[in-house]
C-alpha cells in the first residue's frame, strides 16, 4: 500500500458560545481538515488544531507545511510504515500539530486496512472513558449554572477555568464546589497566568477541594516550578510544559507535576503513547486534554484514553458538544458522564462531504 495524496484544508466550524481562557479566546472552531489517500482507496482523516499563541501555528502555516513541504515527501510511502514517516516528517522543524494530525491518519489508516478499530491496536484497554466537562472563563453565576447542569447531565469532573484574577478563582472555585455534590472531581486551569505568589495563595486556600491544578504558572519558569511542587500538596497538571515527550521526561526529572495532560491534536498517537509510557515509569497517571475539538477530533482522543491503562483520569473529549457544526456523520456515544468507543474500523468514523464543502474556508 502507497499513500497517493496528502491534503490539509482549512475549515470553520461555529460554537454555540464564545470560549475563553486566561491567554486567549475563541468565536470559531477554526480548524484543518487532514485526508490522507491510498493507491488501495484507502482514506485516513484527522483535524489539526491551531494555536498560535502555543504552538506558533495557524490555519494558513498548517495548511502550507502540510500542502507544500511534509505532503509531498510521504508520497510513495507506505502508511504503515509510522516511524519512517515520523523521520521524513522531522526534517520540518517544529509544527507539532500537522504532524499529530497525520499521524492519526495513518493510524486510521491502518485500522480500516486491518478491520481493527484504533484503540485496539494502540493496546485496547477499556472500551469506554469517563469524562471531564471544561468550564471557560465567564461570569460567576454563568460558571455555577454550567457547572450544575453538567453534573445533571451526569459529569463527574470539571475543569474550571482560571489565571486572570487569584480572587475571582478562589472565590469561584469556592462557590462552585459548594454548588456541585461532593463526588464531582473539581480542578483549575491557571493556563500559566498567575504569578508564583499568586499560585501559592491560590493553591493553598483550595487545598482539599481542587484534585490538581494545571499550570499555575509559566512553563519556562523551572526554577519557580520546582519551588512550587515542593511548596503545595495539590498535584500540578502539565499541559503547556509538556508540548513533546522530552518536555514530559525534563519536567518529570525535575519533579514538578503530579500528572500530564495528553493532547493528541500535538503528538498524535505515536508520541502521546512514549508520553504514556514515560508517565507509566515515573508513576503518575494521565488525561487526555482538550484542544476544543470537532466530534472528529474528540473520537481521536477517544481511541488513545480508551488505548492506555495510565490515561486513567477522566478525560477532556467533550468539546464537540459546543461546537455547532460537524465535518463526520458520527458523534460520540456519551452515556452518564462516559463515552463509548466505537468498534469500527480505524476512527469508526465517515466523512459527511456536504459538510465539509459547508464549512471549508478559503485563506488568503
């Protein structure tokens, strides 16, 4: 089997609320649609997820380096052949998330060639995952309502929003774990906007409440960090330090997380497995992140979490329900806060190519 084609188009898909975060905001899903072709008509799809402010991409960067320059040096490349990939793929510098996208595709690729969906050949742990709701940054009350329809709705873990005021969190943090039974797991995402005084003050007063706290603080702070970990008893989060399997191995080395958070759009499934692995060996479980995924996106992490015995935590797949538009026919089965892994082959997953031509975007 030979891979024919490799494409990346952009796509814009509406949300039914704003999203907001301590570093950044969004109106739009704007994301890329990645198809890899087979001489065996054989198609892998996948989305890639631009973050500018993370990871220096953009709809337009993504779409070029994948079009122009990683494209078409897989041509003529087997698709099973990952690591090969992997090596021609590395000769562009950085661009984590076309990478990781591809990557999933040649993993569903492999799947509908061999009849198995992808969680099973990743290592076919459980065949369902509990999840975690993510909460954006808004007004209180707004955050309280969110957080007691999703427990009805039967979430059992939130992740809360914070890092632009330490007050506001404290006292958001405070109000929303009196509104929710004490069984939801609650954490808070500083996305790196407090200060180390900020963290410590922040921290210690949600000490007992908070299960963990993701990126108190900048990643590029080590010294901060480690004085961190040792100051607080809440097990830190990585998330923004932990962008490639050595960020993972340099910040486990310095013993600064209690967990880490796996984000497919950026490592694929063939990174995010070494990043398990890795996590197996220094004891500290896992979760499966959001990128604010399309349903597409969301089965992709599906398959990893459900794949990994150490991706333990309730996991972030559940974006696509406040994304109004859908580029596949399928969306997760979601049933009293887990979700469901389809038994198909590969992602489980068809393109609806009236939706695509809907929401595909022309860039300038």
């Amino acid at each position: 089997m030979k891979i024919t084609n490799v494409s990346a188009n952009a796509v814009r898909l509406p949300l039914l609320e704003p999203l907001k975060w301590a570093s950044g905001h969004m109106n739009y899903a704007d994301h890329v649609l990645v198809r890899i072709m087979t001489d065996e008509e054989i198609e892998g799809i996948a989305e890639s997820i631009p973050r500018p402010s993370l990871y220096g991409d953009t709809q337009e960067s993504i779409c070029a380096i994948i079009n122009k320059y990683i494209g078409p040096r897989l041509i003529g490349m087997d698709p099973l052949d990952i690591d090969k990939i992997w090596e021609q793929m590395n000769t562009v510098y950085w661009n984590l998330t076309p990478k990781g996208a591809i990557d999933v595709c040649l993993y569903d690729i492999m799947g509908k060639k061999t009849g198995l969906p992808c969680y099973k050949l990743l290592g076919g742990y459980k065949n369902k995952i509990a999840l975690s709701w993510m909460i954006g940054l808004k007004p209180l009350e707004a955050m309280v309502a969110e957080a007691k329809i999703k427990y009805a709705e039967g979430f059992r873990a939130l992740k809360l929003k914070g890092g632009q005021d330490a007050d506001f969190d404290i006292k958001m943090f405070h109000t929303i774990r009196e509104a929710v039974p004490e069984d939801c797991i609650l954490y808070i995402d500083a996305n790196q906007g407090w200060s180390y005084a900020d963290a410590i003050k922040v921290i210690t007063q949600l000490e007992g409440l908070a299960a963990y706290c993701e990126e108190p603080i900048p990643a590029w702070d080590d010294h901060a960090r480690m004085k961190l970990a040792r100051e607080v008893r809440t097990p830190i989060m990585g998330d923004e330090s932990c962008y490639t399997l050595p960020d993972v191995i340099r910040q486990l080395e310095m013993d600064t997380l209690g967990l880490v958070n796996i984000k497919v759009p950026r490592t694929g499934f063939t990174i995010s497995r070494k990043i398990s692995a890795v996590c197996e060996a220094f004891n500290k479980p896992c979760l499966t992140g959001t990128q604010a995924e399309s349903a597409l996106g969301a089965f992709a992490c599906l398959h990893l979490a459900a794949a990994s015995k150490q991706i333990s935590l309730p996991s972030e797949n559940c974006y696509y329900m406040s994304v109004k538009g859908n580029l596949i026919k399928e969306i997760p089965k979601v049933e009293n806060g887990y979700m469901y892994v389809p038994e198909k082959p590969g992602l489980g997953v068809e393109l609806d190519e009236a939706a695509v031509e809907e929401y595909t975007i022309k860039l300038l």
